[in-house]
C-alpha cells in the first residue's frame, strides 16, 4: 500500500563491463540494449569499461561511459584507475551490475561494495571450456582463492534462462551456495530503412545478390561449432545449392585458419563466405535477406545473433547446448540439433526442404517467440523489477 502512494525512488545504477567493443560479442551489444531501456524507464545509467579513454563505440543519450583503459595483465582488466575512482564514486549509485568473470572487476566489486552488486556471467562458466586442461587447473585455483567468493559476496548472479542454470551448475567449478536469478534478457526491435540496409549489404557483397544464404554472425571460436557448419555442407554436397554467409572478427587465430582450410579442402569457396565482422545497417541488411540463422555452438549462454533473427522473422537451427533452445522448441521457431556433424547436418538437410508453408509458419513462430520472451521493449522487463524490488 505504501509504494503506491509514495513515488518510487529513481534509481542509480552503474554497470562495470570490460569493454563495450561490438567484437567483444553479444555482451556488449545487450548491455547497451538493455541500459536505453532501463534510462526509458527512469533509471541513472552509468558504465565504466577498461576501453581505451579515446574510443567511442556507441554515444548514448542520457547514459554517460566513462572508460579507464589502458589495462594490465592481459584480459585480466588489471586497472587500479577503476579501484579508485569506484572508491570515491561507490556512494553515488544505488546499485551495481558487473558483466563477466575472470577479471579484476568482480574482486573490486568484492571489496569495495559488497552485497550491492550483481553479476551477470555471460557463458564464462559454461560446460565447454572444461576441454581446456591447463585452462581449467588456472581457472579452478583462481575460483577457489577468489572467484567463488566474489559470486558469493553479490546480490545475487543473474542468467538468461532455465537452461543456463542447469549449466552452471554442472559446469568443471563448485557453485554450490551460490544464488541465482533468472531475468528476461533479449535486444529492442530495430527499426530500419529496408531500401538502404540492402543496398549497403549488396554493395559489400555483390556475390549474394539473387541468391539463398543462410548466415553465421559470432566470432570464429570453436566454442561456436563454425567447423560444424562447413563439414555439415560438404555432407550434403549437390544437396545444398545456397550459400552460407559467416561474419565475425577476423582475428588471426588457428582455428580461423582451419576453417580457410577445411573449405579449400572440401572445394567450397562458392558455398561457404568467410567475411569480417559486419554491424548496424550491414547485420541488419544481412539478417533480413538470409533464409535462417545458423549456431552450430557447444555452448552459449544465451545467442543475441538468434534472437535478432527471430526478430525479423527468420527461424534459427542451432543446438541444445543453448540456454534458450527450449523457448525456440516451445514456438517451433526454428530447429534444434546436437552439436556434432552429423546431427546438425540432419536437421539441416530437414530444414532446407521445408515446404514454402512450413518455412512461412515458422517465420510467423519466430516473431511470436521473440514478442513474447525477448522484446525488451515489452511491459515485463525483469531486469527493471529486479532493480526497484531492490530499492523501493
């Protein structure tokens, strides 16, 4: 009775993310999202990254970022600059979201406002990365001396899904004790020039015009399946008559360069386009014109990639190894494999002889999935009831 005749208190929050660099991945590009929503709705948003002081990834009205870069110890994000700063700033803010594990951010956010903090993990302890032996003995030390402590020192550590809970806790470090809260995450609807994104996307690739193409948008990581996908083509051989568009940062890593020879191998330079990384009108232009969306991934928290593409309608075909499969299954928005060859390449040859009907059935499903779980324009935005619950 009382909140409702008192005028709730407007809410400070400050939001402490590594970097806001788009080829940082989906993190980056939610927490933007996310923050012009929670600013709509009367909230003080503020972010502090570790990007260098000069650059400029997105300006935003009434969301001031401040970045403290350089940083030190690698992706660690050591930055003594922050510890200081949060130090004389903590008692400005009402709340705290810090994004990402393993670095320095979350022992800062220890130390200086305890029990004032969320965490949101973005896949940094998903299932997969137990692969990596000497990876795992580092990060098992680190959680022990630290990690776990900072988890659980926050408010609480926020997921994407169900589905990423029962990840987590499976995952190759003891969560036990720690508390989880699931929050509606997801992107705002675009709204674009259709007549200008295509004609920018046709412009970069002149080759695609008038064909079929089914796209990947993510990083070349192995943690993304991306090999899945090429030797899910050369499968199917005369089959597949489209082509796949793959788009990330083209950093120079090894598995990069397998995947250039995995498609020379299988003579499959006009079926498979590797390309740089592509944003704004190019992502939109090139989502709009694809047939589907493909994550071949062994892990991912949530996919921001898919969820742009239900956007528009398009169906997506990845796998369970995704938090929010069981929604796509739910809405029939798109199919879900195993991560392995043979299982996505099934699935895949299923999809591309679909009848017209039950592509445009699917499409009509994409859009319901993604009005009803991840439209964060929507009335039941969690992430906003999460912070005055809080606070008022």
């Amino acid at each position: 009775v009382m909140k409702s005749i008192y005028k709730t208190k407007k809410i400070k929050l400050l939001r402490i993310i590594p970097s806001l660099d788009p080829s940082f991945g989906g993190p980056s590009f939610a927490t933007i999202e996310s923050s012009i929503i929670l600013s709509q709705k009367g909230v003080k948003v503020d972010i502090i990254t570790c990007d260098s002081t000069n650059k400029s990834f997105k300006k935003l009205k009434d969301i001031r970022i401040i970045n403290f870069g350089p940083n030190y110890l690698g992706n660690y994000r050591l930055n003594f600059k922050i510890y200081n700063w949060l130090k004389k700033n903590r008692d400005k803010y009402d709340i705290f979201i810090v994004h990402g594990l393993w670095t320095y951010l979350s022992l800062i956010a220890r130390l200086l406002i305890k029990n004032k903090y969320f965490i949101f993990t973005h896949g940094q302890l998903d299932p997969f990365f137990s692969k990596n032996f000497l990876k795992v003995i580092k990060k098992k030390l680190y959680w022990f001396f630290f990690e776990k402590s900072n988890l659980l020192q926050s408010k609480k550590v926020l997921v994407t899904s169900k589905k990423e809970i029962k990840f987590l806790k499976n995952t190759f470090v003891n969560t036990d004790g720690i508390k989880f809260k699931k929050i509606q995450y997801g992107i705002v609807k675009e709204n674009f020039n259709k007549k200008k994104i295509l004609s920018k996307f046709y412009k970069k690739f002149k080759y695609l015009k008038n064909k079929n193409f089914y796209l990947f948008l993510g990083r070349y990581h192995e943690k993304k399946g991306c090999d899945i996908l090429i030797e899910c083509i050369n499968n199917l051989k005369n089959e597949f008559n489209d082509v796949i568009l793959m788009c990330g940062p083209l950093e120079n890593s090894n598995y990069l360069e397998n995947l250039y020879k995995l498609i020379k191998k299988y003579n499959l330079e006009k079926k498979v386009i590797l390309s740089d990384a592509i944003y704004g009108d190019l992502k939109w232009g090139a989502i709009s014109q694809s047939k589907a969306m493909l994550l071949a991934s062994h892990g991912e928290n949530f996919g921001v990639a898919l969820v742009e593409s239900l956007s528009l309608g398009k169906p997506v075909i990845t796998t369970n190894k995704v938090g929010i499969s069981d929604d796509i299954i739910k809405y029939k928005a798109g199919i879900i494999s195993n991560d392995d060859v043979a299982s996505f390449t099934r699935n895949f040859k299923k999809f591309i002889n679909y009848s017209k009907n039950k592509n445009k059935n699917m499409s009509i499903n994409a859009i319901k999935c993604f009005n009803s779980n991840f439209d964060l324009k929507s009335n039941h935005n969690s992430l906003f009831n999460l912070l005055n619950n809080e606070l008022n």
